[in-house]
C-alpha cells in the first residue's frame, strides 16, 4: 500500500480476513498500487481503479475488475452492464479460491497501471 493511512482506512472496513488477503494479493504485484475505503467496499487501484472488494451478507465477497484492455478468459467472470467483471467468492472456499483468483487480480494490476 502507498500509505499507511490507506492501509488502515480498509482494515476499518470490517474484519474479514479473506478481503485483507485479496488486497494484500494486489499489493503483492508490484509498487504503485494503493486502497481506500469506500463504505463497506475497500477499492484498491494504480493509476486507475481497478478492484473492488465488497463484503457479501453470507460471509463471502464480491470482487469488481476493471479490464480496460479486454478481460481474461476464465469461467468465474460475470461481464457487468458497466463493463467490468464480477467474481463472487464464497466465504468456504477461501484457499482455493485466492488461488483462482491470483491471475485475475494479476491481469487487473498489469492494465491499469
């Protein structure tokens, strides 16, 4: 994170271990990536927004992605009306699924910076 005032504006945003792991997965990509919060979401961008992280009622998450240069092929992006993608992960699959999503967040992170 490029601050540690953003770093803590999110941890504010409830205390879900599986979205401070997703946000510490984008800033694992490389320098220039920061977080705010935003209500209950945390966004997390580099040049421009490129995730969004909002808490589900049953525990889960729901990731937003914004693929300016065209989103990758995989099964669990739901194209949006406002053309970014949406990938719903269930709060009982965490480890499989930060897994699955490594190359999503990657492909995120690489067209917007």
């Amino acid at each position: 994170m490029t601050g540690s005032g953003a770093h803590e504006a999110g941890m504010e945003v409830g205390s879900s271990a599986l979205r401070d792991a997703v946000v510490e997965m984008t800033h694992a990509q490389g320098e220039g990536a920061s977080s705010r919060a935003e209500g209950a979401s945390v966004v997390v961008s580099r040049r421009t927004d490129f995730l969004r992280v909002s808490p589900r009622a049953d525990g889960g998450l729901d990731l937003t992605f914004s693929y300016p240069s065209g989103a990758p092929v995989h099964p669990r992006l739901e194209p949006q009306p406002d053309g970014t993608h949406l990938v719903r992960v269930s709060a009982s699959d965490v480890d499989a699924d930060l897994l699955a999503l490594e190359p999503l967040i990657e492909a995120a992170y690489a067209q917007n910076g």
